[in-house]
C-alpha cells in the first residue's frame, strides 16, 4: 500500500491520501481526543505525541499536530497507523459503520427555506470541492438576518487564511449568486 501526503495552506495539518475510499459520504471531524474515540483510527493517530487534530474526508485523512513538533518525527508514525488500519480490514467506526454520528452534510431539509436551500447547493458544488482539496471542510450553520454562518473543519479550521477564504471568497460568491446575503461569519 502506497500513501500519498500532501501539504495543505495550514502548516499544521498534512493531508494523507490512502489510495482508496476513506469516507463513503459526509466527513467525520474529531478535534479532540475525546471525539476520537467514535473511530478507532481516530482513536490511534491521538496516541501519538502532538497529534491535535485528525479530519476524514471521502478519499483523504488530515492530521493537524501541535505547533511544537515537526512533521519530520510526525509523519512517519502517522503513515504506518493509517497503513497497518487500512491493511487490517478494521472498520473506520467503533459500530462498524461508516459514519459513526459524525458526519457532515449539506442535505436539504423539509424546513429550508428556498434561500437556505441556494446557499447549501452553492456549497456544496463551489465551496466544499475547493476545500476537500486542501484537506477540509464547511459546514453551513444557519443563515439569519442575511448572515450566513459556517464552520471550517480539517485542515481548514485554523489555518490562518481561513478568514480571508470566508470573506473574500466565499462571503463574495454567496453575495454575488444570492443579493439577500450580506455577510458571512464563522461559527
């Protein structure tokens, strides 16, 4: 088994590309160790010393490590626990299937207003494949008052151009493509 990596804008987090499916829909986001313990992957990359942070996406992991360590000691215990989990057949979540509760989605709800229902699909066929890229994720939090409010997961959450992503990208776009959106802000 061959796994790619690939650095992200966060200099914190490096994307890990298995070569197979990770995900088979949504995203699964575990920013601490507690979290963690709904996927027994999850659950090993914190075991190591200055993991802070691990993310699943459909075909990639993201792992943000503490600033004080360098991916130089990180990286090579990463790539051998996520080789030894996808070699051993062991299922991604403690109930053995494929979401484990935490998974992310922009799926219409009955209640979305029309409004809601255009910001969720500008984000998901502009916004989340840009970020999936770069090892992340948004997540739509609600939309009041022209305000859209997101959240950046996976390597996207701290990365220190997500607020000029938010503002001068998507913010932009959502005001561009829907007049009523005036302002986005992160959750």
């Amino acid at each position: 088994m061959f796994i790619q990596t690939e650095a992200t804008p966060n200099p914190a987090t490096l994307k890990f590309l298995p070569g197979q499916s990770v995900m088979d829909s949504g995203t699964a986001n575990f920013p601490t160790r507690e979290d963690a313990a709904a996927s027994p992957l999850a659950g090993r990359l914190y075991e190591i010393e200055g993991v802070n942070g691990v993310f699943f996406g459909a075909d990639f992991i993201t792992v943000t490590k503490v600033d004080d360590r360098e991916w130089d000691w990180l990286k090579p215990s990463v790539l051998g626990l996520i080789m030894e989990h996808f070699t051993s057949g062991t299922h991604l979540f403690t109930d053995g299937g494929t979401d484990g509760g935490a998974v992310s989605a922009h799926a219409a709800s009955d209640e979305d207003d029309e409004l809601v229902v255009q910001i969720k699909e500008l984000l998901d066929t502009r916004v989340r494949p840009a970020v999936a890229q770069d090892g992340g994720d948004i997540l739509f939090h609600g939309f009041e008052g022209g305000v859209v409010y997101l959240q950046m997961q996976g390597s996207c959450s701290g990365c220190p151009s997500s607020a000029a992503t938010l503002k001068m990208g998507i913010e932009n776009m959502l005001r561009h493509y829907i007049p009523e959106v005036v302002e986005v802000r992160p959750v």
